[in-house]
C-alpha cells in the first residue's frame, strides 16, 4: 500500500487490474474507499487491529459524504461547516452581496500587499 505522494494520511492500494481501494486516515477513524473489495480489506484490518465498523459515512471533519453507487460519485459537502462557522463567530445572519471584482480577475505576486 502505498501513501499518496507525501500525504501519509491518504493510501492507495490496487487488488488485480481493476480493483482499487483508498484509505483515508485521520486520528482514530479510518475511512475504506472501493468498489468491489472493501469486506477483503475490512477483514485484514480486523485481523491486525480492535476495530468497530460504524457502517458507511454520512459525515466526517464536518463534511456530508454522499456515494451515488448507479453513478459511482462521490459528493463532497461543506455546507453543514460552512453554516457550523458563521454561526460560531456570529455571522448566521450576514447577506451576500456581490463583489465590484471581476471573478475572472487574476493577480500576481507583486501585486500583493507587503504586509501580508
């Protein structure tokens, strides 16, 4: 199994040629991610180590976790945190309004305040 690139917290691991499964580690959760050999790999870990499946994830770090398996998506979601945080510094109430700024303006390094 190999880490992907240098987050050692992200694993990958191919079973044959079209098996792949991802391991996603954080702290004391461990997060199996496959298609068709995920009970293979849940059995090796319970062999090695005291685990406890929680069964699949709805929401880890904050984040809903949607698996749409006739697509085979996964859909990430942070609106949960993002409404978690504007209420934590009492922003729950805030309105949006638009930016004078073009969205497709870009800037370069020297165009950065110093004091930044």
């Amino acid at each position: 199994m190999d880490s992907l690139g240098d987050r050692h917290n992200v694993y990958v691991m191919a079973i044959g040629i079209t098996n792949v499964v991802f391991l996603v580690l954080y702290i004391d959760d461990l997060l199996i991610f496959s298609k068709n050999v995920k009970d293979i790999v849940k059995k090796k870990f319970y062999g090695e180590f005291d685990m406890k499946d929680l069964g699949e994830v709805l929401y880890c770090l904050g984040m809903q976790i949607t698996w749409n398996r006739e697509e085979n998506t996964i859909k990430i979601c942070l609106k949960k945190y993002i409404e978690y945080i504007f209420t934590r510094f009492g922003m729950e109430n805030f309105k949006l309004v638009s930016m004078p700024l073009d969205s497709n303006t870009k800037f370069t390094k020297d165009e950065t305040p110093m004091d930044l």
